[in-house]
C-alpha cells in the first residue's frame, strides 16, 4: 500500500501528550503563520529537537477547506518523508491543550531566506547547489504524490555543511483528482502559479512554479513581476510575462538562467513537467561550472 493509502486508512486514538513536562522549552527559533518552533530538549531521549506546536484554531481554519476529504495532517505526512533534504520528523501528536506537535530534527543553520537577502560569499559559491538540492526534495515529494503548495525560501533551512533541508508541510495534500479540483487558493501569494490564483484545477506543477520563483529570487533578491500588495494586484500581471532573469543578472550561466524561466513559464504545460528535469538541468550546469561539492 502506498504511503497515501495508509494515512487514508490510518486508525485509532492518539495519546494526549504533555509537552510542559516531555520538554525542556529552551528558545523560541521561528514563529510561522500557524505555528510556533521550539528549539528544546526532549526528557525522553536526551537530544535538542526542533518542537513545532500548531496553532489550534488556525488549523481548524485550515482543515474545514477539506471538510469530508480526510486529508492527512503535517504531522502524519511529515513522519513518512525520508530523504536528505527534507528536516526528520521523528514524532507527532496532540498535546493536553488539543494542540498538533511535530519533533523533528534541530537544524543548526540559517534560513535560505537569509542568504537571499544577504547574498554573501556563501550563497554565491553554493547557489548552484542549493538550487540542485531543493528540486530533488521537490521530485521526492512529487514522486510520493505530494503536492506542497507552499514552496517558497522561508520554508528553507541550510545547515552548517551546506546540506538544504525544507521544513514545512502543513499545505501539503495528496496529488489526487479530489485535491486538484478548482477553487482551493493556498500558499504564499508571491509564489502562486497562475492556474492556482485563477482557482483552475491544479496539480505537482503549481510547485514547479513555485520553485522558478525562489530560484529567480535566489539570484536577483527580486520577484520575477512586481509585486503586489494583494492577491487581485497580483491577478491583474500574472498573466504578463516574467522579467527576464538575464536582464538583471547579465553574467548568469545561459543554462542556469533558461531553466529558471522556463520553470516561470505561465501556462502549466510549457513548464517544466517535473522537478527531476528541472534539478537534472541545474546539476548539469553545476557540473560543467565546477560549483558543485565532490561526492564522497
């Protein structure tokens, strides 16, 4: 059985757990839109773990869009993703308060957010690979049949050694005919694909979109259209072609920089049809440039 048909499956009551008494809360190491993340000791085992709590309401909020749909919840989705660009969740649960918790893996590193605006010597000799790395945890995804809706730097978390780890699912839904049908507009506004804005059907390409996006911002600090303050601002140009990436970049890698537009193509269907295309086309030019990390 597929990891999506378990979870449609999955039964049984969870034990409350809590979390005042398993952890030691030690700081506090990111505030999402409906989380909190604790960097803290976990009694049980000993080890500093990164303690996601959800906010309880906003994820009510959340899941009454999938009224009757069973969607799997971040924390049972996250659990069964292992690969190495994606953090380790080794636990999830409900706390006393009725709040969700996911204990993954402390991350030790800065967000790609960071480097994006910093645009230091780390980012400029590592760029190429981080590009490389997160479309292989998009494919991962994307070949387990995820869709994550919500791809975008803050969702990104580069380690100590340079090893790019995205930490966020809490959008994410199976790529199923239920899931892609019009009308359900979530995500990060500046990172929404065209069809998911115009609330059309949508599938695995809406994250390709998103990742041209990033790749776009990773090299200029700047989005591909202007920005706008709303999501009718950004109705009104998404249909209008993306700046051309050269033009603010003139020395980017002619390869490098055609991947990254084609992934910003507008029509779905003359993107890239897949993150491995997409990952393969960055390390093939990685590889010619001499960028990327020699393997061990």
């Amino acid at each position: 059985m597929s990891i999506i048909g378990k979870l449609f499956n999955r039964q049984g009551p969870v034990e409350k757990v809590d979390i005042r008494r398993r952890f030691d809360l030690i700081a506090r190491v990111g505030q999402g839109s409906m989380s909190q993340v604790w960097k803290a000791r976990d009694t049980k085992s000993g080890r500093t773990v990164a303690l996601k709590i959800l906010d309880k309401a906003k994820t009510a909020r959340l899941d009454r869009r999938f009224v009757g749909m069973n969607r799997p919840s971040e924390g049972e989705v996250a659990v069964a993703l292992q690969h190495p660009n994606i953090v380790r969740t080794t636990e999830h649960g409900i706390t006393t308060e009725g709040e969700q918790f996911l204990v993954m893996e402390f991350i030790d590193g800065v967000g790609l957010s960071f480097l994006i605006d910093a645009q230091n010597d780390r980012m400029k000799q590592n760029r190429v690979w981080y590009l490389v790395q997160l479309g292989e945890a998009i494919d991962y995804l994307h070949q387990l049949n995820w869709i994550h809706r919500d791809l975008c730097p803050r969702n990104v978390m580069i380690a100590p050694d340079n090893t790019l780890k995205l930490i966020d699912f809490g959008l994410v839904v199976p790529n199923t005919e239920a899931f892609q049908a019009p009308g359900n507009r979530t995500g990060t506004p500046l990172y929404m694909a065209p069809e998911l804005i115009k609330r059309l059907r949508t599938d695995e390409r809406i994250d390709i979109f998103s990742f041209g996006v990033s790749c776009f911002e990773m090299y200029t600090q700047k989005m591909p259209w202007p920005p706008g303050d709303t999501l009718e601002a950004i109705m009104q140009h998404i249909n209008k072609p993306p700046r051309n990436i050269r033009e603010l970049v003139p020395e980017l890698d002619e390869q490098i920089a055609a991947t990254i537009m084609k992934g910003l193509a507008p029509d779905p269907d003359r993107r890239w049809q897949s993150a491995r295309k997409m990952a393969s086309e960055f390390r093939a030019a990685g590889e010619r440039l001499g960028v990327l990390p020699e393997a061990d």
